[in-house]
C-alpha cells in the first residue's frame, strides 16, 4: 500500500495555503508532533520501518535457540505485531500493523575431517525481522499537538466467547448470527486486572446478547494499552532485556516518517 497527497490539500499547498511538512521519529515509543499556534495539521499518511531489524537468529532446530534458552517463536514474536497510535486531545486513532519473520534454511557441512572422507551435513534455520518500510495513507486533523504512541504486541487474550443470535445488524446465513458457533466476544489487551477490553459485536450488542455483564473498560475497537507483560511493550525496553548487546543499534530501532501539511488558520466548522 501507498499514499499520495489528497487532491484539495495538494492544491492548497501549490496555492500557497498551506505547507508540506515531515516529522520522523522512531527509537522511543512515544513521541510528540508540534502544532504551531493558531494552526491546525493534517497527517495524510506515514512510512512506518518496523522495530526488530538486524536480529538474527540461528540453529539447527526449526526453532532456532537465540543462546538463551528461548526459542525464535517467542524471542521474535514480539515484533511480529507492532502498534501506533494518534491521540490528538479529542480524538485517538491506532493502527497495528502484522510483521513478517524472514525464514531462510541453509546447508553446513560436518565431519570433513572423519575417516574415509565421510561427510555428513546439518540443516541451519535462521529468522530475522523484516523491517521494509510500510506507506499507509491516513486523514488526521489536530489544532493540538498530536502524541504518538508506538509498541509491541504479543498477547490478544481471549476473555469471553458465545453464540451470536440472529438480529436485523447480524442476519442469519450472511454473518455468524444463528451460526450456533462459539465465536470471540471480548478480547483483552493489557495488563491483568485492568485491561483495554475489545467487545465485539459492539459493547452495546455484548451486552444485549446477554453474553455476560459489561466489563470495566469496554472498546469497540481493538488496541492495546501500556504492558510490559501482557500488552503495549515498548521496542527498546524490550530489546534492552532480550539483546541488551543490540539496543543502540539503528537497525533494530523502529522509525515513522508522518506526511502532513500546517494551515495558519482554525479548523474550518462542518454544518450539517
């Protein structure tokens, strides 16, 4: 996926109406975008480099041990989904974005030296993290700085599960209404107590499905909030623990590039 300038925004900027701006940023989760006084942004569109670049990670399993006992299944599923998110004092947009792992196998010969010329050979599996750029376009407007929130993600916790019934939103035959199958209802990101809980079909939908009682903190939108453990982690506080020999490595760091343009002017009002 691309982005472009929308139409009127580019026009505006040829015109003389507003200006082309970049902010990048990366390393530290979290990060602020300036909006100069009396003005307002809008963010069309970031290049997103994943965090995880440069680790590599070998051996003669289909799960390579990374020399600490831990498996490339977990030491690399952290980056396998990575979160940003716009909070712009009204309004909070996340994004979260799937990361492939790289697999690539080679063979290595052994016992060259055993009698007869006997030789035999090993399989070696390595996995690293692709961190290509991803472009996606967006549409964020903001008169107020705008805080930008980025981390791992490795756990979406199953909570609540039922059978959806048959209503007008959720007909049978075309969805899962009247399917009779135990579908996810909640799903909880963050820490264990106090978690964001991602209610589907909707909170108000659980709630009159009679699944169970309406929890805490109830989303309609999936994301995740600060973790260590069991939600947002922080790339570098991650890194700094598992490959503390890597943290000031720019490779392994992730990096956002935001495409925006400033208007010296408040919001125009939208009348229905």
């Amino acid at each position: 996926m691309s982005w472009q300038i929308p139409t009127q925004i580019e026009q505006d900027i040829i015109n003389g109406k507003a200006t082309y701006r970049t902010f990048q940023t990366g390393n530290g989760g979290q990060s602020i975008l300036p909006v100069p006084p009396n003005s307002y942004a809008v963010i069309f569109g970031y290049d997103f480099s994943p965090a995880g670049g440069g680790i590599q990670i070998s051996g003669a399993s289909q799960f390579a041990s990374d020399g600490n006992g831990s498996q490339t299944a977990e030491s690399l599923r952290w980056f396998e989904t990575q979160q940003i998110s716009f909070y712009t004092g009204t309004d909070f947009f996340p994004f979260i974005h799937h990361v492939n792992i790289m697999h690539s196998s080679v063979v290595l010969n052994q016992n060259a030296s055993a009698p007869d010329d006997v030789v035999t050979t090993r399989l070696q599996h390595t996995y690293t993290v692709d961190n290509s750029p991803i472009a996606r376009q967006v549409y964020i407007t903001s008169s107020n700085d705008v805080t930008i929130t980025h981390g791992l993600i490795l756990n979406a916790t199953q909570a609540t599960t039922g059978a959806i019934p048959v209503t007008s939103r959720t007909p049978g035959f075309l969805t899962y209404g009247g399917a009779a199958q135990t579908i996810q209802a909640q799903t909880n990101y963050g820490p264990v107590g106090t978690p964001q809980q991602f209610m589907q079909p909707s909170p108000k939908d659980f709630q009159d499905f009679g699944l169970v009682l309406l929890p805490n903190n109830p989303t309609d939108q999936a994301f995740a909030t600060p973790d260590a453990a069991r939600g947002l982690r922080e790339s570098q506080n991650f890194v700094a623990a598992t490959h503390p020999g890597s943290v000031d490595q720019a490779a392994i760091q992730y990096y956002l590039c935001l495409h925006y343009a400033v208007y010296s002017k408040s919001i125009p009002e939208t009348r229905g």
